[in-house]
C-alpha cells in the first residue's frame, strides 16, 4: 500500500469519527483532494492489519450488511454439495449479527428489511432445530435500539459469546478466500470478532455436532452453576400416607399372622419370618419419619372428613408390581375431536373435566350418569342432567386442574386468565388476570391453597387462592412456557417449555433451583415421583426421561412412542410404574425405579426404562393419565375418525 493510500485511509477514519478539523489539516498538508478520495479504489496487500482497517472503514452504509449476506448466502447455495452444508453452518450467526450490528447503528429500518428477507432461510425447514432458530428470530424482533441489546437475553447471549462453528480446513480454505476476494470486510471482521471457529482435517459430516442455537453456550453455562445450589425435596411430616403407614403398622404388630391366604396355619419359622419382616418395615418408616421435613410455606391443614375418606382409599388400594399391573379405564370424548384441548378427572375419577375450543368447561359426573340413564327413558335427558357447563373465559381452554378436596376447579384459557370455579355451585368465584398471553397450564398445589400457571408469555406464575395478583413470577424460559406441575411437598414447581428445558423453582423465593437440558424438542408433560426424588418428563417427539433432582442427571431415558406424550402419571405407593398418554393412541406402562435404585447405565449416564405394557386405542389420541389413590389407572381423549 502506497502512502498516498494510507492518508485516504486516515482521512476516511477523521470523517467517520466526525473529526472535521483534523481531517481538513491533513488534506491540507497531505494534499488530497477529498472529490477525489471518494473515486478513488484503495488497493489492498493482504495484510491482517489493513483488513480490519478497511472493516472499520466499510460499515458506513448500512446497505452492505445485506448485500455483503446476501452474496455469501449465494456463493453457499451454489457451492459445491460436498462441502455446501458444512459452509452453511456460518449463515446463522453471521445473519444473527448483521441483524444487531445494524441495530447498534440505529438502522432499524435496515436492520427490519434483513430479517424480513432472510428469515425464511432458517425457519422453513420444519426440523426442530428450525423452531428453536424461529423461537431467536422472533424474540430479536424486539430488539429496535442500541439499548435493547443488552436487555434482551438471545441478543445479549450472541453479544456475549463466541458462536462456536467446525469446519474442515478445505472449507475454511474456500470460506476465507471468497470473503477476501469479493472484499466482504464487514462479514470477514464478524468472522473474526464473533465466531470460534474450530478447523478439523476431515469434512465435517452432515448432522455432527454443532451449537444449534444462540442461547445453548448461555444455558449450558447456567446449568453448571444452578445445578450446584442445595436443594431440600424431603417431603412434609405428617402427611396422611405416613399416618396410614403408622396404623397399618400398629395393627400387625398388634395381631400376629397366624393363616395365610388360603386359610391355612403357619408354621412357626414361617411365623417368625413375616415378624422379622415387619420389624424391619417399621424400622423402615421410622426411619422415613425422621427424613420429613416441615412446612416452610404456609400451608392450609385438610379436614378431619377428608383425611378419614383418603385413609378409607388407602386401605383399598391394590399393590402393583410388573406382575400384577393396573386395572385401567379408559373415558372418550366423541365428536370433539377438533374441540376438546385437555381434560382432567377428580381423584377418585367419578367426575370428568373437559376443556373445549369454545370457551367452555364441561363436567361429567359418572355417578350421576350412570343412575339417570336408569331411571329415564329419555337417555338424551339423563345424561344432559349430569353435565355442568361453566361459561366465563372468553377463550379456548387450554388447562384444567381439581383441588385436592375436589370442591374447587382450575381451569386457564387463552384470553390469559385463570378462573377458580366452585363444583358444587358450578359457578366461578374468582378470576386471576396477570399473563399478557394465553395460559397453557394450571396445577393446583397437593396442599390446597396454592396453584402455578404456564403461558406463551413465557413465563410460570405461583397463586394462592386469596389473592388476584400472582406471588411469584418465575422468569427464565425463552419461550413458551408449556407445562407446570408440583413437587409432592409443594415447595417447588417445576416447568417444561418450548425452548426444550425443564426448570425446577423454589417458591419461596422465585429462584431456579435447577435447569434440566437434555430434550430435544418442546416439553409437553411432567410428573414428579411420589418420594419427590424424580422428575418424569415427556417431549413432542415422543421421548421420555428421568431426572435425578438431587444430584441434577438424567438417569433414564426412551424414545417409544411414535407421537407427543401428553400426560405421565406415577402410580400409588412405591411409585414403581409410570404411565404415559401419547398422541400415537397409546398408554403405557414403564417399570420406574427411583434415582437412588437405579443401578445400570449407559455411557452417558441414561438408562432405557422397561417397557411392561401397551394399552392401545382405536382411533383415540390420549390426553390424559391418572392414578386413583386405590391405584385405577384412568386414560382420556377425544376419539379420532379415521377416512
């Protein structure tokens, strides 16, 4: 480069900082005509240095960013195939900061134009790393000044971290030589200063490894240090399974076994077995006891009537194990198949929930079906009588919940309410406003007195009944917030999303106690073991897996189904069987051993879960599972017409 070039140079630096005074001196002194300079081509050596001088110098117009993405887009797409997918793994980022360097300049205008027009690029594919990509693009729309940068997390995660991008030497070869070439400073100097780019002898393979998304570093990077915290998941003392435990203890060793099933006498070493059993069970539960926890929230007690009914379930509740399964029923919606959106049952199933497109909530009352179809002759008559219709949201309804005594119903809609109904009025009592976006959620706490909500708004919110505004608003997800559901002792929450994460919450400060990333597309169900101590969750591609909250490692895993798991329930007691609803019209049945049982493993520390049985339906997607507390296993959905 001649002296001469190098005054152009400085003289264009003096004008894009503005420094009009020192730039008139030195054309002055250097003698340059400033008509001239602007016609001038400046020649380049090659060398680094005047590279990115060059690059500090091109980003006046904010035209260049588009066209300079433009032409590298093109050289890709007609790149040779062996190497075209590899060099595309560059496009998204380099698009992702054109985008915000044209922001930083407040070219919004510009910046609009790009991502109008290359949007379709990255979105269009339908593979879920397309709706994630989709989920990003979305969120920096928002993004219209400077300032916005720093606050908008997608934008702030791409500003703060190099975007890690693997490429074979070839291809580096070709992608360097044809942004020197077609001199593409601007990209060459995001190249340098916002990608990492790993250089690996061998082309990389179609489908290798790579960071998909802007937020995967960040997320990463907070899984580590959340994941860390202590968390206390012992479940609460008194509850009314350990009071049943306590009197179910107390009579056998008040009454020794003498006959076994069949009637017969037992012989006094087979006396001494069972007796030496039941000592160490109670040893065993004694032991339990002493592992609860007490209420560190304030929490509503139950009542003397309600706990005598639920002891009266647990003495009839049957004891499952791979060869004695569940009985199972199995509830289908007709001609609603384009209108029913979720259902719920009342814990020992007599009544049934359901949740349409037209704003309405339907209660079926089983009971009361069964006994009017067998008085009237009018069976249209009968059955209209046991069927509550609730009318108040002024959207589809999109989540339904019962309270643990039964009397009241949640249900949350996409006019971004929830709405606390009385079942014995069949009226609405309260309406609960704070989500700006539909709420796909709701669950009510295993205590009473509190629920969670999850919405489009991304965000998950914890309510207690008295109150119209939320106690706690849970921010975190990127995306949608799909699914929420409790923890048995009701002092966390844990929420699946569509940014494929699960997050479990302390409520009694709003804190993410721990970030689960494993999925691989959105979350759409969750259930938490009995014992608190695993969390069961289910994804729109039809997998399935369990998380060990303690030490936070997903220690099972199976891809099964051949649709969106819709609902996962653990059954009664041990909480030795897990249920799942599918969209592939399928129940079923998975051996589950706890996280502290499990025992073997994969080299990445996930084991398959065993598969016991499949309840398949007609023509009917499944909604809905649930365990009664005397341990029926109860499935719902809306039957599909097949032509």
């Amino acid at each position: 480069m001649q002296d001469a070039d190098i005054d152009k140079l400085v003289l264009e630096y003096c004008k894009k900082r503005g420094f009009a005074k020192t730039g008139a001196l030195l054309r002055e002194e250097a003698g340059v005509d400033s008509m001239a300079l602007s016609a001038q081509r400046l020649q380049v050596n090659g060398n680094g240095i005047i590279e990115n001088m060059l690059y500090s110098l091109a980003d006046q117009d904010p035209t260049k960013y588009a066209d300079s993405f433009q032409k590298l887009a093109s050289w890709v797409d007609n790149s040779l195939d062996l190497y075209k997918d590899e060099l595309a793994r560059v496009l998204y980022p380099l698009f992702i900061h054109c985008y915000l360097e044209l922001i930083t300049k407040r070219a919004t205008s510009e910046a609009h134009r790009l991502l109008t027009k290359q949007k379709q690029r990255f979105t269009s594919s339908g593979a879920q790393t397309a709706q994630i990509r989709e989920q990003e693009i979305q969120d920096l729309q928002s993004v219209a000044v400077p300032e916005h940068v720093a606050t908008n997390r997608t934008a702030s995660a791409a500003r703060a971290a190099r975007y890690p991008v693997t490429l074979s030497t070839y291809s580096l070869q070709l992608l360097m030589a044809f942004l020197q070439g077609a001199k593409l400073w601007l990209l060459l100097g995001i190249v340098n200063q916002h990608l990492k780019v790993q250089e690996v002898a061998a082309p990389v393979e179609d489908g290798a490894s790579e960071q998909t998304t802007l937020l995967t570093g960040p997320i990463q990077g907070d899984v580590v240090t959340i994941n860390q915290r202590p968390l206390d998941i012992r479940l609460l003392k008194d509850s009314v399974e350990d009071k049943w435990r306590e009197q179910k203890a107390a009579g056998e060793e008040a009454g020794e076994q003498e006959v076994d099933e069949q009637g017969k006498l037992l012989t006094k070493k087979v006396r001494q077995q069972l007796k030496r059993a039941a000592e160490k069970e109670r040893a065993r539960q004694r032991e339990a006891q002493q592992d609860r926890m007490e209420p560190q929230i304030p929490l509503v007690g139950i009542s003397d009537e309600l706990e005598a009914d639920m002891l009266q379930c647990l003495e009839q509740r049957a004891a499952l194990s791979p060869t004695a399964l569940p009985s199972a029923a199995f509830y289908t919606f007709v001609n609603s198949h384009h209108t029913l959106n979720c259902v719920t049952t009342s814990s020992d199933a007599a009544c049934v929930a359901g949740g349409f497109a037209d704003s309405s909530v339907r209660i079926y009352d089983l009971e009361k079906m069964a006994t009017a179809r067998g008085q009237a002759s009018d069976e249209a008559a009968a059955g209209s009588s046991a069927v509550s219709h609730l009318w108040g949201h002024s959207g589809a309804i999109y989540g339904l919940d019962y309270s643990p005594d039964q009397q009241l119903l949640y249900t949350s809609s996409a006019d971004g309410t929830v709405r606390l109904w009385s079942t014995a009025l069949a009226a609405n009592l309260v309406a609960y406003r704070g989500h700006s976006f539909p709420v796909w959620d709701v669950a009510a706490s295993p205590h009473g007195h509190y629920f969670a909500s999850a919405s489009a708004d991304k965000t998950g919110r914890v309510w207690c009944t008295e109150r119209a505004s939320p106690l706690r608003i849970l921010t975190g997800h990127q995306s949608d917030v799909d699914v929420v559901q409790w923890h048995p002792n009701s002092h966390y929450v844990a929420t699946g999303s569509s940014d494929c994460s699960i997050r479990l919450w302390d409520i009694r400060d709003a804190s993410t106690a721990r970030v689960f990333v494993g999925h691989r597309s959105p979350v759409t169900a969750l259930a938490f073991s009995l014992d608190g101590q695993t969390l069961a969750s289910g994804s729109e591609d039809g997998s399935l897996m369990l998380w060990d909250l303690k030490d936070a490692r997903r220690f099972g895993v199976t891809p099964q189904h051949k649709g969106p798991v819709w609902s996962l329930a653990y059954s009664k007691g041990d909480g030795s069987i897990l249920a799942s609803g599918s969209a592939d019209h399928t129940v079923q049945l998975w051996g589950s051993k706890s996280a502290e049982s499990q025992e073997t493993s994969t080299a990445d520390g996930a084991s398959h879960l065993s598969l016991m049985r499949t309840f398949q339906t007609k023509a009917t997607p499944v909604f809905y599972v649930h365990f009664t507390p005397m341990n029926l296993l109860i499935g719902s959905g809306a039957l599909t017409l097949r032509r």
